[in-house]
C-alpha cells in the first residue's frame, strides 16, 4: 500500500533543504553587493570645498624656490610598456631625471600592480634609492573586487599627504607644494589644480614618429615657473599647464627612445621613427631574425615541411 504522506514529507523536507540553501547563498551575495557598493559610494570624485577653497587662495612669487613634491605616473606618462617584457622609455627622459631630483622631493604613484610597478622603475637607475615613495594599484584602496578589474581609478593626493605627516624630516606637504604629473587628467579629479596633465607616449604612435616627442623639455619649462609660487594649486588654477613651452624645432634627440628588458635591465637605444624596430627589444628582434638563416634548426624544419608534396584531396 503506498504511503503518499511519508513521500511528501520527504519532498518538502528536500524542498526546505534547498531553499534555505539558496537564501543562505544569496544573502551572502547581497552583503557582498553592498558593501562593494557602500565602498564605492563613498568614494567622492569630486574635489572638496576645503580642497577648491585651497585653490582659490592667491599664490605669491618669491625669490627662493620651493622643494616641492613631484608624483610620476609611469605608463603612458614616461613609459611604454611592450608587453610583459620591457618598455621604452620617453626621450629625454635623461635631463629630466636630473632635473627633478637636482630640485624637488620625487615620489612614483602608477595604477599598475606592484610587480609591473617595480619592473618600470628600472629607468631611474641611480635615482631610484632617491624616490621618496613608490606606490602602485595595492595604494588606491580598492576592493578585492575592484583590485582584479580594469576599473578607472583616482590618485587621491590626500592619502599621501597622510602618509607623509608622520615623517620628522619631510616638510608639510599639500595642495600648496604638490604637482602630480600623469597622461590621464581624471585621475586627479580630486585635486585638479594640482596636475600636469602630459600627453601620452606610446612608442607605436604615428605622431610621435612625425614630429619626435619633446614634452618632458615642456614640463621643465612649466616646473622653472611654478617653483617660486607658495601655493602651487592657485597657480596652476590661473596658469594651466600648455605643451607649447619648449622650442618648436625637433631635433634629433626628440626621437631617440631607450628601451629597457625587464628580466636584466639591458638597454638599447632606438629611434622613434622606425617603428617596426621598436615593437620588440633588441635580443627578440636578433632570435627572430636567426630563425630565418638557412643554417638555423627552425629555418630547416620549416623548409622541409614546406618542401613536402601535397596530398590532394579526393
């Protein structure tokens, strides 16, 4: 004789098994969306009145230039990244590395992960024991979450303002005595007066083949002006950075790009003008082209799979 109340009881036991199961799992996924999204939230993109106030207090020119703090952007500002292998390097990177360091505290803060951060600071070479700090994507705050993805981010100058106060030996640094240069304006959004918004390097770029690259030059030029003004945000305010400070005529260092492998810190010098040459670094280009000797192991199986007939097909 069947028994349909004992198989009832059995499927609303399994039933209930399943649907606290799955109110258990979307609780979790709930709590997990709101505090991404509490994060998120609070995260302003919008500088602060206290910040606009800053910027609006008249800056004066004195005699003596100031020390000030210099944050580098790395891609896209002063280098270009080829891969995971290497980079090259903006011209004239050389002068301007003697420039910064001859005259202001440096700092390096890119979105990049701390690895790729470590590889790209290959350029400063003996500069780089002087960096003040080098912070990278672990710096922003993200969320697990956000931390894995190709989010846009904000350089919020203020965590490193913090960061510096407990140091005896660093004057006070803030919107006063701060310039962050990078290629992509919004990620001052914070702090918007303070930002040399430079344009971008890529080693690929058509224009840059043209016309070479001289812009570190132009910021030179713009640093020899905002260094003798005692608030560096109401300045910049009233006289935005320009790219048309430094001479016009290109001369040939305009296009001489120096590329770094990562894996030794080999340099090799290229010419932004022959781009095909600049895809790779000099020892990837030198094994390609071994490949197509005739005495090469590779160039004598290529040849003897290409000498095979050709079955045809029925």
């Amino acid at each position: 004789m069947r028994q349909p109340q004992a198989i009832d009881h059995f499927k609303l036991a399994s039933w209930t098994y399943e649907m606290a199961t799955a109110y258990t799992r979307s609780a979790k996924v709930m709590s997990d969306t709101v505090k991404h999204f509490t994060h998120v939230r609070h995260k302003s993109s919008r500088a602060s009145p206290a910040y606009l106030a800053t910027s609006n207090t008249p800056s004066s020119k004195g005699n003596d230039s100031r020390r000030l703090l210099i944050i580098l952007d790395l891609n896209g500002a002063l280098v270009s990244k080829t891969g995971k292998s290497g980079m090259w390097v903006r011209p004239h990177y050389t002068e301007f590395l003697e420039y910064l360091f001859s005259q202001f505290e440096v700092g390096v803060w890119s979105s990049a992960r701390q690895n790729t951060v470590s590889n790209m600071c290959q350029l400063f070479g003996n500069f780089k024991k002087q960096l003040l700090f080098t912070w990278s994507r672990e710096n922003f705050g993200l969320s697990e979450d956000d931390y894995l993805k190709n989010i846009p981010t904000i350089k919020d100058l203020q965590l490193v303002w913090k960061s510096l106060e407990d140091n005896p030996d660093m004057p006070s640094y803030t919107a006063y005595n701060t310039i962050l240069l990078d290629d992509s304006s919004s990620k001052a959004a914070l702090q918007p007066f303070n930002s040399i918004a430079i344009s971008e390097f890529n080693h690929k770029s058509a224009e840059k083949q043209l016309t070479g690259d001289n812009e570190l030059l132009n910021v030179i030029a713009y640093l020899e002006k905002v260094k003798y003004e005692d608030n560096v945000s109401n300045f910049m305010k009233r006289n935005p950075y320009k790219k048309d400070l430094a001479s016009d005529e290109t001369t040939e260092r305009d296009f001489e790009s120096t590329h770094f492998r990562y894996s030794d810190a080999k340099q090799t010098l290229g010419d932004l003008r022959n781009t095909a040459g600049l895809t790779n670094d000099g020892v990837s280009r030198r094994r390609t082209l071994e490949k197509k000797r005739p005495g090469h192991r590779k160039y004598r199986k290529s040849k003897q799979a290409s000498s095979k007939p050709v079955t045809p097909q029925s």
